[in-house]
C-alpha cells in the first residue's frame, strides 16, 4: 500500500476528506486488497471506539452543571444590583442623594427600634432565636476519610466536588478528614468512596470530635 | 446534532437560555465524556472534565465567533480542561510487557493479517490497548475515530502542524494494531492450552 493512500485511510474512515483525495482513495480500494484489508480494520476500529461510552447516558453530570448555572445566575443578580448600585451614585441621580440620605436615617431609625423591642424580650425567647439560626459547623452525621499516602491534594478536591462534600475539619494526628456531604446522602458517598483508590478508609461519624 | 442547530442553540444559551443549554448538553455530553476518558482514563475525573467543558459553554457561548465547528471548539475546551487535571495528578508509573509492546514499531501484516484483527477486535481489547498508548497518540485516535475531527482541526486542538499529526496518526495506528495482535496472540495461547 503505497504511503499516500495510507495517510489518507483515517480521513476517508471519518468522512472529511475532499472529494478529489475520495474519489482518488476509491480508485486505489478497487485494485488494492491490502488497502481494503486495512479499511475494514479502521472500520472495525472506528466502531469499537463508538461503542466504548454507548452504555453512558447523555444527562451524565447534568444536575451538577445546572447547579453550577444556577449558582451563576444567583451571581449575575448580584452583579445587576451592583450596577444599579453604580446607577445611583452616578451624576444622574445625584441629584435624588438629599432623599436618599433622609430615607437612610429613616430606616437606621426604625431598626434601631426593632433592636430595642427584641432586648425587652426575655433571655429565654432571645436564646431559642439563637438556637434556631446557628448551625455549628461539627453538627453530624459526618464522614471521616482516611486517604492513602500518595493522595494528592487536587485529588482530594476532585473526590470532594464528586460527592458534593465540603470539608469541616482536619487532617488530624491520625490523618482523619471530616467531610460533610448533603443530608441523606451519607450512605451514598460511603459507598462511592469505598472504591477510589486514593480512599483508605471511610465511615460515618456522629460529628466532629472533641480532639482528633 | 447538526452544526447550524448546534450553532442556534448556542445563540439562545448566550440569552441564558436553560433549555437550549439542556438540548445542547444532552446532544454532546458523551462526545465530550469519551474525549475526557480517552485522555485520563478514569471516569469520574472524566465526568468532572465534562461537568466543567459544559460549565463553560453556558458563560462562554456569546464568545463563539463561529468560525469553527462548535464541535472543535467544544473539544478545545475539554482539552483545556482535561490538560489541567492531567498536569496536577501523579503520573502512574505502572507498566506491564503490553505497554513495551505498544511502543514498539508494529511488524508488517498480511493482508489476511488485517482481517483477522478486524475480525477479532474486541471492545476490551481496544480499550486496553489505547490506554497503553501514549496520551498524544491517544488523543490523536480519538480526535480522528471517534470525534470525526478533519486534519486541520486535529492538527488546531493539538496546537501542531498537519504533518506531525499525520506521523503521530501513523504511529498510533501502529502501536494499536500491533498490542491488540498480542492479545489476539495469548488469546490463541490460552485456548489452545485449555483443555
């Protein structure tokens, strides 16, 4: 087979090769066995790479990358009001700030009348507000994760992002991570983290303790 | 997906369109997933090369000039994407005699050689031996069998020019053919041994 018709093969497998060069190729295909043999090689390859990721579905990582998209928008809306901010202070309405400094001291006003009613309240109604807003950070069920040696901190990060965990404590002396992954999906991380290989050992933990 | 639907969708999603983005995710996600295990394989930094590609496309579609396929310039961004994880893991140092072999030069085939390889190939076969390959030669395969990329475009994602894809192409082609021969060799090896 001679070297032009050899370079050309692959181009002529995957359809983007010029009409001349693939009439030329067609030419060669009818007197060439050795040429054809090789096409149906490339053939026969071309269909088993296609086949290699047939069984994936096509959502695959589509709930996180909308989750991403989303958090963006939740930006992007933070960034419109930042530039409704700039509006406002731009010399157009420079001429609304007199308006705006009195409706300011109005509003510091009233909050500073709602703060002095929430101090007339009892300690006791003031503490379940506490309670019902704080959220300590070594609230369980968490993960403790051990990873192997050679783990890598990209790594680490990656397996994170995978489960959707965040990290709330460590390393500590015994190279214990604390990992906390959405509520009711602790099972589930387990059982993915079982089988990565940077993954020495994993468990789920009341919460963080004392000392680790 | 056609290029010009791809190409409309991709308009609609520069207006922060949900729904186009999910038709155009759902169209390539496995497209961009096969590219990203080819070059890393493993599946789930695959997933999150593909998790991050189509990230991108959603803040980056009013970018696209549209002087490419978006296709390319999709691959491109998996590429980037796939290069950086690449880069920040530990390189596996695990060989065994098949990786030797598939880096060596293929011997000549028969004609009827060719046919018994196409004949025989197998799914896992293919698998193993492209994870043998270098991540160049790898890529190369990929771009051109199963992305259906044309030279030039290989030749524009690997950032080389069109002859050293051609060498690299011939290489690969080679070295593939001639590790999944070995296998197709123990495979005679170990029927004709079992009893």
């Amino acid at each position: 087979m001679n070297r032009r018709l050899s370079e050309l093969l692959p181009w002529y497998v995957n359809g983007t090769l010029k009409s001349e060069d693939r009439e030329w190729v067609d030419r060669c295909l009818a007197t060439d066995s050795e040429a054809r043999a090789e096409l149906e090689w490339l053939l026969g390859l071309q269909s088993q790479l296609a086949q290699s990721v047939s069984g994936v579905p096509s959502d695959l990582g589509l709930t996180r990358t909308l989750q991403r998209v989303r958090a963006d928008r939740a930006t992007l809306g933070d960034r419109i009001r930042g530039w409704l901010g700039a509006v406002a202070s731009g010399p157009v309405l420079a001429r609304a700030r007199p308006i705006a400094a009195i409706a300011a001291v109005g509003i510091i006003g009233a909050q500073t009348g709602v703060i002095y009613l929430l101090a007339r309240h009892s300690d006791e109604d003031s503490q379940q507000i506490r309670a019902s807003r704080a959220v300590p950070a070594d609230e369980g069920p968490l993960l403790r994760v051990n990873f192997a040696p050679d783990t890598k901190e990209v790594d680490i990060r990656l397996l994170l992002s995978a489960i959707q965990g965040s990290l709330v404590g460590g390393p500590g002396q015994l190279g214990d991570y604390y990992v906390r992954v959405p509520a009711g999906a602790e099972n589930a991380a387990v059982s993915r983290l079982k089988h990565e290989r940077f993954v020495a050992a994993v468990q789920i933990v009341p919460g963080l303790p004392t000392t680790y | 997906m056609d290029d010009t639907k791809a190409k409309e969708l991709l308009g609609r999603i520069a207006r922060q369109d949900e729904a186009a983005f999910e038709t155009i995710y759902r169209a390539f996600s496995r497209r961009v997933f096969a590219y990203a295990l080819y070059m890393l394989n493993e599946p789930y930094r695959a997933e999150e090369v593909l998790v991050d590609t189509m990230h991108e496309v959603w803040r980056n579609a009013a970018r696209f000039r549209g002087d490419s396929l978006f296709s390319t310039w999709l691959i491109g961004i998996a590429r980037n994407k796939a290069l950086l994880v690449h880069r920040a893991r530990r390189f596996d140092e695990s060989h065994d005699d098949l990786d030797d072999v598939a880096e060596s030069e293929a011997d000549e085939f028969a004609p009827e050689g060719f046919a018994e390889l196409a004949a025989k190939q197998r799914r896992e076969g293919v698998q193993a031996c492209m994870r043998r390959l270098s991540q160049e030669h790898r890529e190369c395969l990929q771009l051109v069998f199963y992305q259906g990329c044309s030279l030039a475009d290989v030749a524009h994602l690997q950032g080389v020019p069109e002859n050293t894809v051609k060498t690299r192409l011939y290489h690969a082609r080679q070295r593939i053919k001639n590790c999944l021969r070995l296998l197709i060799e123990r495979e005679g090896a170990h029927s004709r041994a079992s009893p």
